[in-house]
C-alpha cells in the first residue's frame, strides 16, 4: 500500500514543484514505485517529467470530475521512471464543477483507491493557495511535506499552513500529519538563512528534515528540458541532495511503520 504525501506550502515560489519531480526521481533511485500527482492547474509538475500539457487527453481534471478512470489517465516520466497523473489549464475549470459533486473533498482519495497498491509512494503536487484541490490532496494524503525556504516571511507562511493542516486533521482526514520540513533553495552563506534554519531546528526537531537542498542552477535549468535535476545532471549538489532526500524518505517511512506496528501489537 502506498504512502500519499501532499508536497505543499501556501506560499508561492518556495520550490514545492522543484521538489515534486526531483523526490519522485530520487525515491525511483532507491528502487521505489513512484506515482507524481500534479493538482496545480499551471502544470509545471506535468512538463517538468517531460509531458506535453496542451496534448492531453486525460487529465487529473477529467478524474477528478469523474469522466475517466485514473488508471487511464496516468503517463510515464521517461527520463526518470516514475508516472505522472498530469493536469493543465482544465483543472482551473474543476474549482467550479466540484462545488456541485457529491464528496467533493474526497474526490482524489476515491480515485487513488484504485492504484494505491501498485506504488510504494503517491505525491501530490498541491497549488499555492487553500482550494478545493489542496483540500482534495490533503484528504487523501497520509502526511505532508512542507518545502520551505530560510527567511523570515516564510515563518509568517508557515504558521498559516499549520493552522490549516490542524483544521484539515480535525475536520476531515484525522490521519494527515506534518511529515516534516525541508530546507530549500539554501545558501549558506547567508547569515539569515542560518538563524531561520536554527529557529526552525529549535522549534520543530526532528520535523526538520536532516536534508537540505542547496540554491542550484542545475536545478532550475532542468525543467526547460522536461527532466527533473536528479535525471538532467545526477552530479550536481541538487540533484545529489535530492537523492539523499529520497533516502531519508524511505528511512523515515519505514520508522513510521514500525512505530505504528509496535502500537497495534500493544493494543488490547
């Protein structure tokens, strides 16, 4: 059964996408089955893993509203082995239709129950903002990654997404916690971007991802050719980061696990 991870941040340009595809290909890397969902309308995610977006014919919007099947809609990345439920500009239209849908929240969750044994991870791109499509990735995901860059606005953004996800594990998916946080875009050379990483480290833990991704112009030139880092340049400090993040990832799964099996071997 596959762990679902929504990668969000209410903040724009914090690099979720980035993270996305580069995790998906880093946990491929580790021998994992990978399944990338892309829920922002832009479809970055989608032509980052080397799919033509105008070109579609199935669509996580076409899912989503319940016209065709997930198993039908999902592509291969060829350059990085994993798949790629894609979306384009049709998603914007879902944010209307679903208002008027039955489950409308759990529309995603349904879906993924039918291909939920076939990958070892499921991550979901999620927009920038609180929408119905956010709200449909963090119903159906078991967890959240948070991307987030060191300064000082970012905390503010922070705070809000916490109080979100709170909302979210109360009201609708009392399985949904904060995996972690990853350090993103990080320039150590830059003594404020230092002493938010400590802020965070001090406040959070071991939510903090021992990861850190490094600002990396190979990272950012990927996907103008449709690869993720990882698969565009396996040499460079990103994509070398990147598969570091991977590994942590299938370590901290696998933690969570025995966690969880250790509490049911307890239970009366």
């Amino acid at each position: 059964m596959a762990k679902i991870f929504c990668i969000a941040n209410q903040k724009g340009g914090v690099g979720k996408t980035t993270t996305a595809v580069n995790l998906a290909a880093g946990l491929v890397g580790h021998q994992q089955r990978v399944l990338l969902i892309d829920l922002d309308p832009q479809g970055n995610a989608t032509m980052g893993s080397g799919i033509e977006k105008s070109k579609l014919s199935k669509s996580v919007y076409q899912v989503l509203i319940g016209h065709a099947n997930i198993k039908d809609a999902v592509q291969p990345c060829a350059s990085a082995g994993y798949e790629v439920l894609p979306a384009n500009r049709d998603l914007a239209g879902a944010e209307i239709e679903l208002v008027e849908l039955d489950e409308r929240e759990l529309r995603l969750k349904n879906a993924l129950s039918q291909v939920a044994h076939d990958y070892d991870f499921i991550l979901i791109d999620c927009p920038p903002a609180l929408s119905l499509l956010t709200l449909n990735g963090l119903c159906a995901a078991n967890g959240v990654i948070v991307p987030m860059q060191c300064e000082y606005f970012a905390l503010e953004g922070l705070s809000d997404l916490v109080n979100t996800i709170k909302q979210v594990h109360a009201k609708l998916n009392p399985d949904l916690i904060i995996i972690g946080l990853l350090r993103v875009m990080f320039d150590a050379r830059m003594t404020l971007q230092q002493q938010v990483s400590e802020q965070l480290l001090a406040h959070f833990g071991d939510k903090v991802f021992s990861s850190i991704i490094p600002r990396n112009v190979r990272l950012a030139e990927a996907p103008s050719y449709g690869m993720p880092g990882v698969t565009f340049d396996k040499t460079s400090r990103g994509a070398q980061a990147y598969l570091e993040f991977g590994a942590e990832m299938v370590q901290r799964v696998r933690d969570m696990d025995a966690i969880q099996k250790k509490q049911e071997e307890v239970k009366p």
